[in-house]
C-alpha cells in the first residue's frame, strides 16, 4: 500500500485495494477453418486471401467467401429408364475424380449445424484458380494463423483431397497441424482420415487397417499427440451438391417395353432445360438428385460439436456419446469388435475416435482419446483442453504480477487469484474431489516454490495440481443371482 504523503494539515482519503485480482477465463472453442472458397473479399477482390477473418455465422462466411463450387456436368451422368405413363427409373453415376474437391463452404456449413459459433477463416486460395488442392497453401495458412492468440483448434478438412493417391502430402500437412498446437500448447488439432475404404462385396470389412494406419503414421510422437485427436469415418451429411441443373445433360435416355413413350422426342442429350420445369421427368430428376449427398471429413462437425458440449456443459465434459446433426450415417459402418483396435493399440498408443450410428439414438461420436491413447495423464481429449484452457488463462490473468515485489504478499495475491479460480472450477464439477484440498493445489512461497536463488534471479515458481474429472470410457454392471432366502 502507498504511503500518503502528508504535508499540509487537513483530511484525507485513501482507498484500500483489499480483493485480490481474478482470473479471466478464455475461450475454448475458437476453430481457425483453413481451406479453398470461391471468393475472399472484404473491400476488394482478394483481399481476404491469407488473411485470417473472424466470423459468427454461415450468412458472413457467405458475404465474404461465397458459396459451395459448382459441380461440373464431367462429375455426373444421367440415365432415364421410360416405362410409360410417367414411370421413370432416374440412375445416376458419378465420376469422382471430376467432382471438386473444395469443401470448406459444406464444412463451415456443418459446423454451424451442430453447434459452432466464433471462428476464424483462411483462405489460401479461390476456386477460380487452376489446379488442385496444395499443401504449400495450406501449411502457409497455418503459418498464417499461428500468430492468431484467440485460436484453439485447428481444422483443415481438404488435408485428404490434397493428393488422393499419394498421403505423403497428407502426413506433411497433419504433421505440421500437431506441431503447431504442440508448440503454442493453446490449441488442439483436430485430424481427418486419409481416406475411408469402403465395404464391397470383394471386401465385406474395406480396408479399416488400412485406412487407420495412415493416420497413425502421420501422426507424431508422444508429446505431440497430447495436443491432437483423429476420428474416423467420414460423414454422409444431409446436404447437396450443387450443379448448373438445367444445363445438366441426360446421358442415356431408354424406352422400356413401351409402345408410345411418355412424351415424343427424349433422347439423349438433352439438357434439364429441355425437358421443361413443369414437367414430370424434370421433377422426377430434381427429386432423385436431392438424395445424392454430400460426404464429409468428421472435423467440421466434431469443431462444432466441442462448441456445443463447452457451452453447454463445460469443457470438462467429454465430447463423446453425443450426436452429431445434419448427417444420415457414417459412410463407413463400424463394429464392437472393429472398433477395439482403433480405441486401443498397445503398438502404437494411437487412439482414433470412432463416429457410430446406433439405432433409437442416431450418429453418435464413440471415442474420446486424444491420439496419445495409452497415456495415463493425458489420454482423454476433455483433461488436455480443461489444461489448456486454466493454463491459458491463469497466464494471461497472472501478467499484472510482472516486475511486482517477489514478496508475501504478492504471493498472497497471485495464490488467492488462483485459489478462487479453481475452487469455482471445483464447484462447477470440473474437478474431482469432496474436499476442496482432493480437488487442487496451489503452492507459491519462499522455501515451498523457491529458493533464494530463485529470487535473485526473479523467479516466482507457482505450483498448480488439479484432478480433473475423467470420463467413465467403461461403465461395468455386475450382477450375481442370490441363493432363495425363504
């Protein structure tokens, strides 16, 4: 306290500050989407390219970033089977190597559908741009970002499209997304499969091993995979492609044991125009078109999913048996006995989330282990983030502390801010323990955090302990059937 200087006779007043500063919680879901959209404008064309943007909804992705890429008509073939008195079979086939490979207008989409709010985008580049997707670009996003503070996870969802039959690309850019939140220790990454092989009837199972080895060897070492998790299938989603429908050709157009065709003159070739907009078959079309959906990678919706559950239940809750909207299934059906090597690998200790769909209760998110599985301290997505979140926001509330007297009662101070942050965390259910002494600790002094060295060097060593709450991963019932007593 500041000693009055007293000079000439009369009252005066002095306040005593006698509460101790507080903790300013941070945000915990703040994703940084990079990626490719059809424009980045603000004021001019282009100036929102490698500029990190913060939006708070679809509609200002759209006044900045556009729309979803127009798919080319190479992409889709139509063919029309004509029974008669408007009977029509409508089959479509696809192309996928024609179809775009831009998905970061459906993911910011998705995000937004299950629970997304604040978020920040990179555009690398439009899709006016010739070529396909580059990791060069999309690791400079990253860079980009780095320098963003607020960021807390990190999404790149056309990591998979860079390359599809190369994933060296894949690992490159994975690699680079776990170094960063390893490195700045205030994010989390969130990884997408390579890809998803699907199952067929000369492979009933696909190629699960397969799949979930890319991921795992794209990953990095123990401590990295702390600050990461991967999930694994990708999301049949509710949403459309988006096509020129009526210059969209009919490709095969035949008459099925018909004597006089519905209308005269289809064949093929002609455009959705053509057959008119009133029409049946034109109608016909459209519909049947509405059901080709669009697939995409986990991490758009998972990002919005952490949202939802940080909002509404906290941080700590893990984010796992829970649902995730706008999708019809996983485009990957996956078993009990499947998922037991993914959620463990004694090997590697690489955990990979599993997103299941379970009757009467929809798609869920199966799995909540960062990709650092097998590590007692840090092998569940809800202990990393809680750490990160207190750690980050103790850091930035402790900053009044720097070059203050390292004496008692700036200790005082600094360990009654702490204390008074933790014990609400405590109160909240963020912590384990019936006893505010179970649940933390706080340790700042000479002699408990210090030597004397430490303050001639001017050191202030603060000691924090927490037990945070753990998910229950594995619920056992145990039942035994009792001996007739009478």
């Amino acid at each position: 306290m500041a000693v009055l200087k007293l000079s000439t006779p009369g009252v005066y007043v002095q306040e005593i500050s006698t509460l101790p500063p507080s903790v300013a919680e941070v945000e915990t879901a703040i994703p940084a989407f990079i990626g490719y959209t059809e424009k980045a404008d603000r004021l001019v064309a282009g100036d929102l390219l490698m500029i990190p943007n913060k939006i708070g909804s679809l509609s200002e992705f759209e006044q900045f970033y556009g729309d979803p890429p127009t798919e080319s008509n190479d992409s889709i073939s139509i063919t029309v089977k004509d029974s008669g008195s408007n009977q029509y079979e409508i089959i479509f086939g696809y192309d996928s190597s024609a179809r775009s490979k831009y998905m970061l207008y459906y993911s910011i989409k998705h995000f937004y559908d299950n629970g997304g709010g604040t978020c920040y985008i990179v555009a690398v580049d439009t899709y006016k741009t010739p070529g396909s997707v580059s990791k060069d670009k999309l690791k400079s996003g990253l860079d980009v970002i780095k320098d963003v503070d607020e960021v807390t996870l990190l999404v790149i969802p056309e990591t998979p499209a860079i390359d599809p039959s190369d994933s060296a690309a894949y690992t490159e850019v994975v690699n680079a997304m776990i170094q960063q939140a390893y490195d700045l220790k205030d994010r989390f990454a969130i990884i997408d499969p390579f890809k998803v092989s699907p199952k067929n009837s000369s492979d009933p199972n696909g190629d699960i091993d397969g799949d979930v080895l890319k991921i795992r060897n794209a990953s990095l070492t123990v401590s990295e995979n702390r600050y990461a998790a991967a999930y694994y299938p990708n999301l049949i989603t509710t949403y459309e492609f988006k096509y020129d429908f009526d210059n969209l050709e009919i490709d095969t157009y035949t008459l099925v044991g018909v004597v006089s065709p519905s209308v005269a003159g289809y064949t093929a070739g002609k455009t959705m125009s053509d057959l008119g907009s009133g029409s049946v078959l034109y109608t016909k079309i459209a519909d049947a078109l509405k059901r080709e959906y669009v697939v995409l990678p986990p991490s758009p919706a998972i990002a919005g999913l952490y949202t939802r559950v940080d909002t509404n239940k906290g941080v700590w809750k893990a984010p796992a048996n829970e649902a995730l909207l706008s999708v019809v299934e996983p485009n990957l059906a996956i078993s009990n006995r499947e998922q037991e090597s993914l959620n463990i690998d004694p090997d590697s200790g690489k955990s990979i989330n599993v997103i299941r769909t379970f009757p009467g209760y929809g798609t869920l998110v199966w799995g909540a282990r960062t990709l650092n599985g097998n590590d007692n301290e840090w092998r569940y997505i809800s202990v990393r983030r809680f750490f990160n979140m207190v750690e980050e926001s103790v850091k930035k509330s402790s900053q009044w502390a720097v070059f203050e007297p390292n004496t008692i009662d700036t200790w005082v101070k600094m360990e009654a801010m702490v204390r008074n942050y933790l014990v609400l965390k405590w109160k909240e259910g963020a912590l384990a323990g019936a006893k505010e002494e179970q649940a933390f600790y706080v340790k700042v002094g000479l002699g408990t955090t210090m030597t004397s060295s430490d303050i001639l060097e001017g050191r202030m060593n603060v000691e924090i302990g927490m037990a945070v709450a753990r998910p229950a991963e594995f619920i056992v019932l145990k039942f035994s059937q009792l001996v007739q007593q009478s």
